[in-house]
C-alpha cells in the first residue's frame, strides 16, 4: 500500500484553485454556470452553492463526483498518509509500549532496580513488536487482550 500511496505524494503539495476545482474547470473550459447545472439537472443557483460548498469543504463525495461527470473530469480521491503506514504502526507501537513500560520503569526506579538505557530500549522494542501484531494497537485506554 505504501507504494501506491507514494505516487500520490506530490498532490498532496499542489494546492487547490483559489476559487475551487470545479469553477476553475468550468471557467476553462468556457462553461457557464448555467451551462453546467444543464448538464448536471439542477438551478443555476445550485452550481454556485456547490462551488460555495467546495470552497467550504462540505461538498459530499456524491456530489463532487456527478458534477465532475458533468465536467467529463474524473473524481480523484485519496488518503495519502503524512509517513509511511508502516512507519505510522511502528511509531503507534513504540508509544503504546513507553505507556505500558513507564509505570514499571517509575516503580523500579523507586526500588533502585532501574534498568540500563540499552536494556530499556530493548525492553521497550519487543514490546513495540508484539503491539505491531495485535488488535487495539491504536487505542488509548489499556484494553484487556
């Protein structure tokens, strides 16, 4: 999945047309307001609230996908994750292992039976490998497995 995603990357950068797609598509292609709710079967009034509604982002999918049939455009959509997913579940692992392991480091600390850093980190990675493999690895609250 990563991989497919990676090719999308560089959408995520291009910003949007300061008055919306689908006015910046209609005006391009010499479509008026009109000429558009024509094709999609709604008021020429409609048109300008759905290109209010995108400008807003709360145009429905449903929506954004018929008017851009009626602009002969596809519909792309995609979640493109700010890392790898990968990296996402390994980075929720390790924190979900320091929220385990941080009572038992605090109460040997108090006992002056703390762990070395190495041993630590050790600790805190197989612990990290096994939350990688199980469900609730991303809720907050301890749920009993």
């Amino acid at each position: 999945m990563d991989l497919r995603l990676e090719r999308l990357r560089p959408l995520v950068d291009s910003p949007r047309p300061h008055k919306g797609w689908i006015r910046a598509i209609r005006d391009a292609l010499g479509m008026s307001a009109r000429e558009l709710a024509g094709r999609i079967g709604v008021s020429q009034q409609t048109v300008s609230e759905l290109e209010r509604n995108e400008l807003r982002d709360t145009i429905k999918l449903e929506t954004l996908r018929r008017t851009a049939d009626a602009l002969d455009c596809d519909l792309v959509y995609a979640l493109v994750p700010r890392t790898s997913l990968d990296e996402a579940v390994k980075r929720q692992a390790r924190k979900k292992a320091a929220m385990h392991l941080g009572p038992i480091a605090h109460h040997s600390l108090l006992e002056n039976q703390a762990l070395s850093e190495t041993d630590t980190a050790a600790q805190l990675d197989d612990l990290a490998d096994q939350f990688m493999d199980r469900r609730g690895l991303w809720s907050d609250v301890d749920q009993p497995r």
